[in-house]
C-alpha cells in the first residue's frame, strides 16, 4: 500500500478512488480507493488488468451549436466494472458512462464547459488566450 504526505494545512479530498493514475497524463483518476481517513491518502490499487483500450479521431457535432472542426484523437477504454471513459491527451478533458454513447456525451458536455471556463478567464488571464486559441482551432461554437 503507498501512502502520499499531504501538504501542511491541506485535507485529503473524498474520493472512492485515487488521485494517481496508471497511466501518466490520464486527467480522470486510477481505478483504486484511497483512504481519506488521516493526514496522510493511503493509496490501494485494485486490479486494472481487464481494462480495455481503444483510439479514434474525431471530428463532427458534439452538443447543439459545438462541432469539433479539427479532428481531435480520443481514447476510448472499459474498465473492469463495465464502465467506459473517453479523454483527449489535448485538453485533458474527460467523460465517463455505463454506455459508450453516455461516455461520448458526458465527454461533450465536459469539453464544452472546459471552453466556456478557458473563454471567461481569457478576458482577465493573458496566459489563458493561448489555451483558448487551441480551442478555437478544435472546436468552432454557435450557442
């Protein structure tokens, strides 16, 4: 079992899984649980060996008034309880469902709040404008 310090003054996050992941860049959390009980995350990792993985492009509609215009490389995997995630290794954005469709959709919704946030703070933080030119260049928006 690992066992992460955390910084003076921080609590742990509830969460039935870890804050680490398997795979280095994946924005969602490793499939495991941590124990939040104490001032340290005991991490437990459970078995991932049944998770399965699979990419594709996309490019095409996402929600009413979004289309991705770029095609955006998409990774789709199952975990071992059944469920699908779907991230992008561009935005570090994700989405999770029982169905493949659920997934895909949670993964819209998400990436489009992902740009309405990065488009609001781009008015006020110079270092957000880059962030959002890349969205720009993916994504084209008529709400």
């Amino acid at each position: 079992m690992n066992s992460l310090p955390l910084p003076t003054g921080q609590r742990a996050f509830a969460s039935t899984a870890s804050s680490t992941s398997s795979s280095p860049g994946w924005p969602y959390p490793a499939f495991g649980k941590a124990d939040t009980s104490g001032e340290r995350v005991r991490v437990c990792p459970v078995s991932v060996a049944k998770i399965r993985r699979s990419a594709f492009l996309y490019k095409g509609p996402l929600v009413p008034g979004w289309e991705v215009v770029k095609p955006l490389a998409l990774t789709v995997e199952r975990d071992s309880e059944g469920w699908y995630i779907i991230s992008d290794d561009v935005f570090l954005v994700y989405g999770t469902g029982p169905t493949w469709t659920e997934a895909l959709h949670d993964y819209a919704q998400s990436l489009t709040e992902s740009y309405q946030i990065t488009e609001r703070s781009a008015q006020t933080n110079e270092y957000d404008r880059p962030v959002l030119d890349v969205f720009r260049s993916f994504i084209s928006c008529n709400p």
